[in-house]
C-alpha cells in the first residue's frame, strides 16, 4: 500500500469506499450507520484542497481507504477512516494513522484525537491497540465538545462513542 494525499478525481471513489466499509455495521445491528450517506463531494474537495485528505492505493494506485483529518484545538483529529472490506485486515487503517502521526509530530502537534463507537470492535478497541487512549469526558476540549455536540445531533449516541486521544 503506498499512502498520497487525495486526488479531486478520486472522491467519488471515497464514498464508494465508505459506503462499503458501512456495510459491516449491518451485521452487527447498527444498520442505520450502513445506511448513513457518505460524505458529500463539496465536503470531502474541501479536505482535498485543505490537504487533510490521504489515501491508501493498492498496487494499481487505486485508493482501496482514506483518511480525512482537521484541526482541532491544537490536535490533530481524525474525522473519518474508511477501509474497503477488501482491503481490511491488512494494516491499512493503521498504516493511514501511522501516516498521519508521523506528519502531526513533524508540525509539531502534540495528539491525534478522534470519537468512535466505545463497543464496536473495530472502532475503540481498535484505535486503543495503536496508541489511543479514552478521554474523561471532563478532560474533553471545547472542539471535542462541539463534534461529540453535533454527533448526537445526528444520532449517533443511540450507542455508546468515546473521544480517544493519541500522544504524539
């Protein structure tokens, strides 16, 4: 897997790849996530441009997953990870954080946070075995604050979410 930022043509295969990735979250009872749309073309060419976008490409160079990010409260958080069913099991979720540390630390930022379902094996669980920690929610940034305010807008709270910080 080779890691590049996103290309303007690709975004539509981004949605492609969330849409696929969501699909997991049907077998588990979640179906309302499988059935979430994905991110809009304007809003992901706002990453794109913003150089907040990454993918990982196979060896076609086709993005097989992709990582968005943004700023937030001096961090680095990271907003959306989607990797294809295809491609999962194989380090590329870790390999596009991995990346993304590696560029944060490089700016200097001191953590990567991120929000993620506190049950879903792939979601906290995961993040945990590569350096992310569970936030207090009393130790939560006004950012973290605001992006846990307006997932709960979208309903996502019908399950537990934890924020999860990773020192850099």
């Amino acid at each position: 897997m080779r890691i590049r930022a996103v290309a303007v043509e690709e975004l539509p295969l981004l949605q492609d790849i969330e849409r696929a990735a969501g699909e997991c979250f049907r077998g588990i009872g979640m179906p309302e996530i499988a059935d979430d749309d994905p991110f809009p073309l304007e809003e992901l060419a706002r990453y794109q441009r913003a150089g907040l976008a990454w993918v990982a490409a196979d060896g076609a160079d086709r993005p097989v997953a992709y990582l968005l990010a943004d700023p937030v409260d001096g961090n680095l958080h990271v907003e959306q990870v989607s990797v294809h069913p295809d491609s999962a099991r194989r380090r590329v979720g870790s390999s596009l954080l991995d990346h993304l540390a590696a560029r944060a630390a490089a700016d200097g930022t001191p953590a990567l946070t991120l929000t993620t379902f506190a049950h879903v094996p792939w979601n906290a669980p995961y993040y945990a075995r590569f350096g992310f920690q569970q936030l207090d929610e009393s130790v939560l940034t006004p950012g973290l604050r605001e992006i846990r305010r307006r997932e709960a807008a979208h309903g996502l709270d019908r399950w537990p979410r934890v924020c999860m910080r990773r020192a850099l």
